[in-house]
C-alpha cells in the first residue's frame, strides 16, 4: 500500500505505543541477568531498530510493512517476558533466588505484562490504528468501551461514539490492561472477541503467577527480625 491513500483526518498517535515500547525496554534493563533474553543490549538494539523501520514505513505509505514490523516489535517484547517469567519461576522452585531480587523481578514483570498486552490489544482491536484512524468512529471492535453504547436520540439507535466521532487511543488499551492485571477482569469493558478473551486470560495468568505465586514465595523467605 503506497503513499497514493487519501490523507487520513484524524490520525491516531503513535508515540503513546512507541513510549510504552521503549519503557519496556529500560525494565528489560532492571531484571538480573539470568532473567534477560540474551545480551544485555540485544533487546533494546533490536526493538529501537524495528520501531524506526515501522515510523519510516508508516510515513512513507507503507501500511502493511508498518503492521508487520509493528507486530515483530510486539513479538519481541513478548519473547522477552516469557522468557523473564519462567527464569523467575525455574528459581523459585530450585530457590536460586533471594527474596529481595524475588521481590524486585516480580514487580517488573508485573508493569512489562500490563506495557505489553495493553500494546497488543491497541495493535490487533479492530484491524489495529491503520484501520481505525480511517473510520470515522469506533463502533465495533474486539472491546466494548462504553463510548460504544448505544442511546436513542430521536428514536434513532446511534452509539455515543457515533455522535462524538469517538475511537480509542493506546491510554484506553493501557487502562483495560492495568485493570486486567490488577482485578483479573476487563472491569468496565466486556470482552466480545475471542483471541481478546484467550489474550486476556494469558495476561491474567502471568498477573496471577507473578503476583500471587512469586511474591507470596518471596514474602514467605523473607528473614524476619
């Protein structure tokens, strides 16, 4: 898809998405060693390239090298939370870990997994920014934001997105995110597409491991006075 595409009205920011990639970037850099994916700067060389290939794509046109790019930044970001999450599990059970350290990567693997489901579902909910910027509101999605709800002006059924030319940016993902990871739920924001409701259920676990399982263990080595 070339630069030849109308000008889109009200494009959708971008720098949200790249903050919160770059973010998760530098708590890549607060884990131990044996919990970072490779060398200490592979992670941050890699991503910080693919994001300027994707803003070069985007501006130049091309769309769908932008999307694909946008989703490897996302894959490796993913990668890399895995990865910390079952080093941190393997110590707990071998007790490799102090519970300081416990403790400290518990917590930033908790705020990466917020950074990095918020940033897939911003990327996948209704075709991703690409397709969303070019619709006029945001009437259906994998998410039903309750700027979605409908109301009946004039007998009329129109959403309250319709009317306010309504659409979500990446603060309404990171919002969903955050509270999936702290309530377990989407709280105000049902689920109505399924790899949503999987992704979520992924998110939660993750949540559920690092919170519950890793923390309780830390507090429990803890030394007492």
């Amino acid at each position: 898809m070339t630069s030849a595409e109308p000008t889109v009205e009200r494009p959708e920011p971008r720098w949200p998405a790249i903050v919160a990639a770059l973010s998760a970037v530098a708590l890549h850099f607060a884990l131990p060693a044996d919990l970072r994916m490779g060398r200490r700067w592979v992670v941050a060389i890699v991503v910080v390239a693919l994001i300027t290939a994707a803003t070069g794509a985007r501006r130049l046109g091309y769309h769908r090298v932008n999307q694909l790019l946008a989703y490897s930044v996302l894959g490796v970001l993913t990668a890399g939370l895995a990865f910390g999450v079952a080093q941190l599990v393997g110590g707990v059970l071998h007790h490799s870990v102090n519970a300081t350290t416990l403790l400290q990567s518990a917590g930033v693997l908790w705020v990466t997994n917020v950074i990095v489901f918020a940033s897939w579902y911003w990327r996948l909910d209704a075709g991703g920014p690409n397709a969303r910027e070019r619709r006029d509101a945001h009437t259906r999605g994998a998410f039903l934001f309750p700027q979605m709800a409908f109301f009946s002006p004039n007998d009329a059924d129109v959403t309250i997105a319709e009317s306010e030319r309504w659409r979500p940016h990446f603060v309404d993902y990171l919002f969903l995110s955050f509270n999936t990871s702290t309530a377990f739920s989407p709280t105000d924001v049902p689920v109505v597409s399924k790899w949503a409701k999987m992704a979520m259920m992924m998110q939660s676990l993750i949540s559920f491991t690092t919170i519950v399982l890793i923390a309780a263990r830390a507090v429990n080595i803890l030394p007492t006075s």
